[in-house]
C-alpha cells in the first residue's frame, strides 16, 4: 500500500528541496499523485560525489561509451539524414525489425514488427506509457519491492495502488516468496509489474519460480509487464541463452508486454532507445498513451540501435565477461571491508549488508547515514536500498554499489573502502 513517505526520495537532507514544496493559490503546486516523490536520491548522491570527490558508485551508468561501430552508426545516420525529422510513430521499422529479429535469435520468441513491437523513448517510458494505458484508477499493481524508482511514480501517476511484495535476503539471494505474490492478488489486482534481472538486488528469477509465476498470472487472468532491461546480464553459469523472458512460459506470451533498453545492453544510457514487444492489442494499448507522452524520440539513435541489435552473439558474451570480472572484483572488495556482500546473479549492481561492519559510525544499521558519510569517511558514494522501499526498515540496513566502471575506477573504490 503506498505510505506517506514516498519510496524514491530520500528523508530530507539539508539543503535539498523537501518536498514540503511551494504553493500558490493556498495550495501545493505539486499535485496529490505526486506529491509524495521528492528529489531522487541521485540527484543528493551525485551532488555530494562532486562535492567531496568521491568515486560515484551511486548511480547505474557506464562510465564507458558503448561500440564505437554503434557510435559511428548514429554518425552516419544523422549525417545521412535518416531520423532528423519525426520519425514513424512505432519507430523506425529497420528497428522494430531488428528487435523482432533480436527476440528470435536470442530467445526463439516470434514478434511481428509491424503488429507487435513498439520503440519507446527509453524503458522509463515504455514502463510509462504501459501503466497509464492498462491500469485504471484504484487498480492494484503488484511490484516487488525492493523496486527501480520510476515504478512508483508511473502507478501513482495512473492512479494505481501499489501493493509491493518484498524480496528477502536467504542463503545469500534475495528471494521472491511466492506464497506472498500469491497473497497478494486481489479482487482488485490489474498487474504484476516484474523485473529480472533484478534491479537494486541483483536477483534472477529461477524457471521455477517464472513458472510459478506464469501459473499465478494465467489462474487470476493477470496482465504482465516485465522490465527486462538487464536481460544480457545473467552471470548464472548454465547453458545460454541464461535470461529467460517471462513471455517464453506457457500462457503468458498473450498477457504480457516485455520491456527492453538499449541504454543497459549497449552502454548509451543517454540515447533512451528503448522497446516493447507484445500482443497487436497490448501493443496498440501501449501506443495510445506513449503517442501523449513523447509521440518520438531518438531518431537517429534508433537505426544505431537496429544496427547494435544485429552484432554477432561474440558482443552480448564479452560485454557480460566483462561485467562478470568487474563484479567479482568490487564483490571481494567489498567482501574485504567487512560488508556483507549479495554475489548479484544478474545485472550491475551489488546489494551489500552494512551491519557486519559492526561500528556505530555504520548509524547502527542505517543506510541513509551510512551513505551520507560515506564520502568523508572513504571518497565513495552508494546508495541505501531502502529509497526502493515502501517498508523502509525492511531496506534499512542495504546499501547498493554500481560496478559498470571502469577497472581502475573499481579498484581505486575497493582500495579506499579499506579504510573502513
Ligand atoms: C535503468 C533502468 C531502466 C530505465 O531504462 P532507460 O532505457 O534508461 O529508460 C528501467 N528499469 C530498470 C530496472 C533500470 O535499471
């Protein structure tokens, strides 16, 4: 149920905007949907790593551009001028075909371009644009919580009720009860709003639980949308392809609207190319509200994109090796300077426990005062998981660090925790 504080702000902090906020005409001007988000904790979180130097694990970008070949793409296309003016509402069908093509080759999912697949201005808005057209004021949208910032801020915007389900830390992993998920759905229940792999914890849902899941979906005649934005991050060891899409289990291609990004998959966090795939009717659904909100963007991007979708698997197999090692190397870092570390399955981020390291200057378990010394006492930043709460003591203790930087970045990170 939402609470009155808000999940994607943090308490206030000195000298960042409350949101108290300013008012005229003797009321707020912010809106009652929005009024309980603040700032984002990024904003604070970035500001202070400028401010003291700090390395800035906060938030999740490269600090890397993406394949120079991809970078020449966009080049040529907006030399070219293919994307300068308002491309097609659905988006440019070079990139609609190559996301169709990508879902094939990767996963044996069939998609018609013309019918099934929607290009969005990054998943912010494909998430967006999916909440504001399936779900009707008073619906309840299932999310497990912890969960990216923008969900709640696009349910309350469509006027939904959230209704999260906590992931619990067992056995190193963050695990998904799903006799919870079970007890969840209500009467009034919309949609589950899933993601795997799993932003903040690193969590990848087994097949076992997908199937449940996909069970639980088809019984209570639910829609889906899943936020696989991580879907080439899987460090599992089992044969590829290691991300299962949840639309690949039986029932669910019909109900559900699969969300992709090329921001997270080719390191252009800034290009926000992002997809759906889904039903002609889903689809359709989708693009009423996403028309409203941008009607396009990224013109030029989207045929880079197209291109990018198209490399050989050699690509999509060294950008996880890579993350794989930058992974284990902030792990045993952050292994070393007493955290607790959750080894994430998937994704860039690492979800560490503060409380073994024991002091009082930890704030006793507190992630928010963890966080904010953290700069002064070892020049990194991070950022206290309990922001994608809705139970905030739930995430109280967990701290999330971003490992998609550079190799000597990460060591330079690592050494400085030492001083913990
Ligand atoms: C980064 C991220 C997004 C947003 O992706 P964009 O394409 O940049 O809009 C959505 N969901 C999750 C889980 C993310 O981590």
């Amino acid at each position: 149920m939402t609470s009155s504080s808000g999940p994607a702000a943090a308490p206030a902090a000195p000298g960042t905007p409350g949101r108290s906020g300013a008012s005229m005409n003797g009321r707020p001007l912010l809106n009652r949907r929005l009024a309980e988000f603040g700032t984002t904790i990024f904003a604070e979180m970035s500001a202070l790593a400028v401010r003291t130097g700090a390395i800035n694990l906060g938030q999740g970008f490269p600090d890397t551009d993406g394949p120079e070949e991809v970078r020449e793409a966009a080049v040529r296309a907006l030399r070219d001028g293919r994307g300068n003016q308002y491309p097609p509402g659905p988006g440019v069908p070079e990139l609609r075909t190559a996301v169709a093509a990508h879902q094939s080759h990767h996963y044996g999912l069939a998609y018609d371009p013309d019918r099934e697949v929607l290009v969005t201005a990054g998943a912010t808005e494909a998430i967006a644009a999916s909440l504001l057209a399936l779900v009707e004021p008073g619906d309840e949208v299932i999310a497990l919580e912890p969960y990216y910032d923008s969900y709640a801020a696009a349910i309350a915007l469509a006027g939904g009720t959230r209704v999260p389900v906590t992931l619990r830390p067992r056995d190193g992993r963050f695990v998904l009860d799903l006799d919870e998920l079970r007890d969840a759905v209500t009467p009034r229940t919309r949609l589950l709003l899933l993601n795997t792999p799993h932003n903040p914890t690193g969590t990848v849902l087994t097949r076992e639980e997908l199937a449940e899941i996909a069970k639980l979906a088809v019984e209570q005649d639910l829609l889906v949308v899943t936020d696989e934005v991580y879907e080439h991050l899987v460090f599992t060891d089992e044969v590829t392809p290691a991300h299962l899409p949840l639309a690949s289990f039986p029932g669910m291609r019909e109900r559900t609207v699969t969300i992709g990004s090329a921001g997270k998959t080719f390191s252009f966090t800034g290009w926000k190319v992002g997809w759906v795939t889904s039903t002609p009717e889903l689809v359709t659904a989708v693009r009423s509200a996403k028309q409203y909100l941008t009607f396009v963007a990224s013109g030029p991007f989207q045929y880079a994109v197209a291109e990018a979708l198209a490399l050989p698997d050699s690509y999509f197999t060294s950008f996880r090796e890579d993350m794989r090692a930058k992974r284990d190397l902030l792990a045993a870092g952050l292994t070393a300077a007493g955290f607790e570390v959750y080894r994430p399955a998937g994704t860039y981020f690492i979800t560490t426990d503060i409380r073994p390291l024991g002091d009082s200057r930890s704030g006793a378990g507190d992630g928010f005062a963890f966080c904010r010394a953290l700069p002064e006492r070892a020049g990194v930043v991070a950022i206290p998981n309990a922001v994608f709460y809705d139970h905030r003591e739930a995430g109280a203790p967990f701290v999330r660090f971003a490992f998609c930087k550079r190799t000597a970045v990460l060591a330079d990170a690592v050494d400085r925790l030492k001083a913990l």
